[in-house]
C-alpha cells in the first residue's frame, strides 16, 4: 500500500511531539503545519491523521503512568479544536492549539 507524503509527514509530527515537547518543537510543527496547509491538505483531516498518528503511537510506546487518560485527553482535544476549526477562521492557529494541548497532557502524565 502506498502511503502519501503527507501522511508520512504527519506521522512523523506525532512522533516529534511524543519525543519532544519543547517550544522549538512546536515552532517547527507550526511550519511544518502551515507548509501542509499551502499545499492544499485540509485541516480537518490533518487533525485527524494527527489524532489516529498520537493515538497509535501513545500505545506502541507504553511508557505513561496512566495511558487510558492520556488517549482520552487526545481524542478529548482533537474533538475540541475540530470545532473550533468549523468555527474559526484560521486553520493555522487551530491545529497548532490541539498540538500545544497535547504536549501538555503528555507532559502532565510523564512528569
């Protein structure tokens, strides 16, 4: 099966933000965001191959203390933002709220 770049490219934001929950991460997902974004890929569906990416990935990894609220926290946030990008104007600032949100609540959990 062949996967498109894009995808790949989303899967390996997830990754990042797994392994990396600094202000320079986030800068360079926001570009990275914003590049998929000029190339025509819709929000919504880069918040959703995002959300699937995280999911997968938190569980593969199994080092959080409390997986279960970590998976919800995601899905509680993507369901969040996937309003707010119905709503807003922005795609931008939107996708990179629901990345911010998600290092937090891997961060919460890890610490």
């Amino acid at each position: 099966m062949i996967i498109p770049d894009w995808e790949l490219v989303i899967d390996d934001i997830a990754s990042s933000i797994i392994k990396d929950r600094s202000i320079t991460r986030l800068s360079q997902t926001r570009t990275i965001l914003y590049e998929l974004l000029a190339h025509s890929i819709p929000a919504k569906l880069i918040l959703k191959r995002m959300t699937i990416q995280l999911w997968k990935q938190t569980e593969s990894i199994g080092s959080f203390k409390n997986l279960d609220a970590v998976k919800l926290g995601i899905v509680d946030a993507a369901a969040l933002f996937d309003e707010r990008l119905s709503l807003g104007n922005k795609a931008i600032f939107h996708l990179e709220g629901f990345v911010t949100r998600v290092m937090v609540i891997l961060e919460k959990d890890l610490s």
